[in-house]
C-alpha cells in the first residue's frame, strides 16, 4: 500500500541504481511520473549517487530526466552540482595527503583502484576488476596513468573493486590505510567507496539543505544499499526499497516495494500535493 503523508516535500532525493533504476536499467513509467508530480508541485528533485557527477549526468540524458531545477549529489555527496547551469555548488574532495597514502596502500591488495575526476576515470591498471564496466556505466573516458597521486591528488573519491568475498576480507585494511580522515562503505557488491572524512550522502543532503531554507523534515529521500544510509537517516522520511540490503531496512522509516515494482510511485503517489 502506498504510504501517507499529510504534507508534500520540498525535496525529494533518489540513489540511481537499485532505486531510481529498475533492474534492466530503465525507469519506470510510474517513477517517471511520481517524478514528475513531486516537480509540478514544487519540490526540488536531488539525484544523489555514488557516480560521478559526469555519470549522473550521463544517466539522466539517457533517461531524458529534465534538468530545470535538478540538483546532482555525486560520489557520494562529495560534489553538489546545478544540473542545468553546471554550477559546482559544493565540494568536498579527498585531501592530497590522504589521497596519497591511499594509493600507496592499495596497490598493495588485490583490488582495482578507480578515480573519477571530471569526465574521466584515472587507472593504474588497464584491465583492473570493473573498470571497462564501470567506464562504459557512466560514459566516462579510462585514462591509463603511471601515479595516481599526480594524476588525480585531489579526488572527489578513490573507488575500490574487486569481487565481494575480497572486499569483504580486505575491508578493516582498507579503512586502516585511511583511519579517521575517510568514510568508507559499500555502494554494491563489487564496489568500496572512499570519501573525506565527513562526506556522505546524508551530509550533503543536509548541507544543501540548509544552504536552501528547505527544512529537513519536509525531504524525503530513496536509497538500497549501504552508502544510503547516511541520507536515509537524514531526510525527513527515509525510504527503503524492497530489494535495499537489510542495515538501509533498519533505519527507514519506510520500506517500499522494490525498484522492479513501482517502490518509489507507492510512496510519492501516496503524498498530498498542493493545488
């Protein structure tokens, strides 16, 4: 059944894959229009992903999503984007240091290192774990490199793939290299997502917020897997997928029907929307 709220948002945010795309990539007719009553009825629409924001974008002319008055929260809040003007509105990249003493660590396990800067996806190996994959995902252009701390010092985050039983096992090592000047967590199975210290979805989410005067209670945000769960937790109504990972589960304050199944049109179909 769809949820009921006595208000309409201001905001509504929503993950890409897992979420606001169904399990064949596409979007649905329902979440195109629950999408497109939340934006007739004035609220700001926030993409919020772990892509990059030349991946989003990439996405969203695929979809043929309008751009007027979205809003791009890229590699996991890490920069905030005007989708029409291209205005960088925040950003909070990997410092150098920390970059550095990443790469270095890394190179030591056995994982692909993958840095997106702009419309490219810096490697230190051509045929690392995903990188044709996640390239091809996000239209962006692989750039074989000798060092990542020269080609890419700043990041706007170090992704990390490999299979998942190896993520898993290597996963204390990998937050080790960066201890308390990083957040870390799983986008998917076969990625780890390495941000700044105190970026995260539900970070930029608030800050963007605030920036805004929107009240944080009047968003509502759409989100499956782990690197979710910070914007979850921060909107107002935090909404899980059906097919979202247990921990997101958890913390929502609702649980819809998955990304396959109208999930996201349960929910804003059941919203009041002002005259």
């Amino acid at each position: 059944m769809p949820a009921r709220f006595s208000w309409s948002p201001r905001l509504v945010a929503f993950d890409v894959d897992g979420t606001l795309l169904s399990s064949d990539h596409d979007i649905l007719d329902s979440t195109r229009e629950a999408i497109d009553q939340v934006r007739a009825a004035g609220a700001t629409v926030m993409i919020a992903s772990g892509r990059p924001i030349a991946g989003i974008r990439f996405q969203v002319a695929r979809l043929g999503l309008p751009t007027d008055g979205l809003v791009l929260s890229g590699c996991n809040g890490a920069v905030i984007e005007d989708a029409t003007t291209g205005e960088v509105m925040a950003s909070w990249p990997v410092p150098a240091p920390v970059a550095a003493r990443m790469y270095r660590g890394l190179r030591g396990l056995p994982v692909a290192t993958l840095v997106p800067v702009g419309g490219d996806v810096f490697i230190e190996e051509a045929d690392g774990y995903m990188v044709h994959v996640e390239a091809h995902a996000n239209g962006t252009r692989e750039v074989l490199v000798d060092d990542l701390a020269t080609a890419a010092p700043t990041p706007p985050k170090i992704l990390v793939s490999a299979p998942y039983d190896v993520l898993v096992e290597h996963r204390a090592t990998i937050d080790a290299l960066g201890g308390v000047d990083v957040e870390t967590c799983f986008s998917s199975t076969y990625y780890y997502e390495v941000n700044a210290a105190g970026v995260s979805k539900g970070a930029a989410l608030a800050a963007f917020c605030a920036a805004e005067g929107i009240p944080l209670d009047r968003t509502v945000a759409f989100g499956d897997n782990e690197n979710d769960i910070s914007m979850i937790r921060a909107a107002g109504v935090g909404v899980a997928m059906g097919n979202a990972i247990d921990a997101l589960k958890a913390v929502a304050d609702v649980v819809t029907a998955s990304n396959d199944d109208h999930g996201i049109a349960q929910v804003l179909g059941g919203m009041t929307v002002p005259a």
